[in-house]
C-alpha cells in the first residue's frame, strides 16, 4: 500500500471503532495527518478527556499515555509503540524522590509533567514548560524542589529569583545536545534568522536565544511573528513541521543531530495495527496510584488559574 492508502484506511477503522488518536509535535508528518489533536503532551491528555471515544491511542511516548489514563481513567487507552520511552522520565527513581521529600521536608515537590505516574503520586504538583513560571509562582511556599530536569527549573528560577530551589541532576538528552557553538554557527548561515528554543536547552544556549518556549509555543511564535526564518532549538521533526504550516518561511534546524529516537519509534505502521487492534500497548493503573497522580495535576491546574 501507498501512505496515502495506509492513511485513509486508518481513518476508516479509527471511526468505525471509536478511537481517538493523539499525536505529539515530534511525530512524524505522515502520522499528524492521521490524528485527531496534535500537540504537547498535557494539552493533548485534556483533549483526550474531553473526546467522545472509549479508546484513545497516543502517539508519543509511556508518561504521555499514563498521563492520558489519569485523566481519563474510564477510556482505554493505547501506546502505540511499547518501546517508547522517556529518558528524563525515569531519570528519578521512586526511592530517590521519596527520600529527598524527607531530606528537604520543607519545600514543595515540584515535578515536569515530563515524569512517571508513579513518580507524580508523591509530587505535591506538576508543571508544564508553558506554564511552569507561573504556576511555581502561585505556590505559597517559597522553597522548591524541582524534578527531573534542572534546565527548566533553572529558567524558572531565574525568572522566580525569590524563590528557593532545589534540584537533582537530570535533563533531556536530545535538547543537551544542542550547543552555544551550534547558535553561533546557525546565526553565521542565516543572519536574520530568530533563534527560538525550548527550556529544556541548557542555560547558556537559553541565553543566546530570542525567544524560549514550550513546543507549541514556539510553532505559535514561528507562526504569528512578522520575522521569514527561524532556527528552531528543539526536536527536529518541528522544521518540518513548520515548513508544511507556513510554506513563505525559512526554518532551520540548530543541529542535525536533535532528534528523540523514542519519538521517532512510533511509525505509521505502528498506528495502523494498533487501529487494527493488534498492536501497541495497554496502560493500566490501579486505582491508587491514579487518585494520587492526580491531586498533583489538580494542584496544577488549580494554582494556573490564580
């Protein structure tokens, strides 16, 4: 078959039998086609719970799905590719987090949506990297233990300078591998190109960037501003992606080399089976750790909304 037919026969079997179907940004383009919402991760979870479907297959990676089941635990729900992983999600193990709650008793757990259920089950409240400033702001207490990546939390700690933090060592390996001297090098090719990148760069590539945002953020940037081009600092599936969106612009990638293997996993090959429904991963739960993950998402959007 053709993508095209692969295409089309997903769309039939995804409404015939009532499935839902969650893209994140870094998939590939052949499978934003086939989906019902693209997006981040957290966005695409409140999307889920608000879609008439009792199945829901996310294409992307195992904490997007586990976050998708919190929130809506009555849906079935599907990864479509068992392999994909976080790297930075498993990075804080249980044992560990529950051990420095215990040695800094006296700060707030805050956790990257970017973590395991389990892991959020003894957070005091989430984050998402569009929302982070200010939901760190609203929380009463001043001192801060940020998990799991400490370059987003040093970007909300510089912008939250009153605030105390405490952080673990950690952070995206596909974003660590973009460069100061990746910046410099890009800007040399495109001068009048904008630098937009993604928090979860490290801080000195942070500091040589015109704009710093989530991934939706920066298409939404990318999109609206009055700028022609653009080097985009996150996983590079977004040049394509962008390119497809706004054909009279120029967008660069900051390094070859950013690409999330884990992401990349998930194939439209994979999507078809798991239409099919011979294929992906079930997320199962239990009942305990699906009440406690959630009260640190409550929290979150409780304290967003302040």
């Amino acid at each position: 078959m053709q993508i095209q037919d692969v295409q089309a026969e997903i769309r039939r079997l995804k409404r015939e039998k009532g499935v839902c179907v969650l893209a994140h940004a870094y998939q590939s383009h052949d499978i934003w086609e086939v989906a019902d919402y693209v997006g981040d991760s957290f966005g695409l979870s409140e999307k889920a719970a608000k879609a008439d479907a009792d199945t829901v297959l996310m294409c992307g990676v195992r904490f997007m799905a586990e976050t998708v089941k919190i929130l809506s635990p009555q849906k079935r729900v599907i990864l479509a590719n068992a392999d994909a992983g976080c790297p930075m999600a498993e990075q804080v193990s249980f044992d560990v987090l529950s051990q420095l709650k215990q040695k800094y008793s006296d700060h707030t757990v805050v956790s990257y949506i970017n973590t395991t259920a389990k892991l959020k089950t003894i957070s005091d409240v989430c984050v998402t990297s569009s929302a982070a400033v200010k939901i760190v702001r609203n929380i009463a207490n001043n001192k801060i233990l940020f998990i799991p990546d400490c370059n987003l939390g040093g970007w909300i700690q510089k912008q939250i300078p009153e605030k105390q933090f405490q952080f673990v060592p950690g952070g995206c390996p596909t974003h660590l591998l973009l460069t100061p001297k990746a910046v410099d090098e890009a800007r040399r090719r495109h001068h009048d190109a904008l630098v937009l990148v993604h928090p979860e760069c490290s801080e000195k590539v942070v500091e040589l960037a015109d704009y710093v945002g989530s991934t939706t953020q920066i298409m939404d940037f990318a999109k609206s501003s009055q700028n022609t081009e653009f080097i985009i600092g996150t996983e590079n599936s977004i040049v394509q992606h962008l390119q497809f969106e706004c054909p009279e612009k120029r967008f660069f990638a900051l390094s070859k080399n950013c690409v999330c293997h884990n992401m990349k996993a998930t194939t439209l090959g994979d999507v078809y089976e798991c239409v099919r429904g011979i294929g992906g991963d079930e997320i199962t739960l239990d009942s305990a750790t699906l009440t406690a993950a959630r009260h640190s998402i409550d929290e979150m959007l409780r304290l967003e909304q302040l």
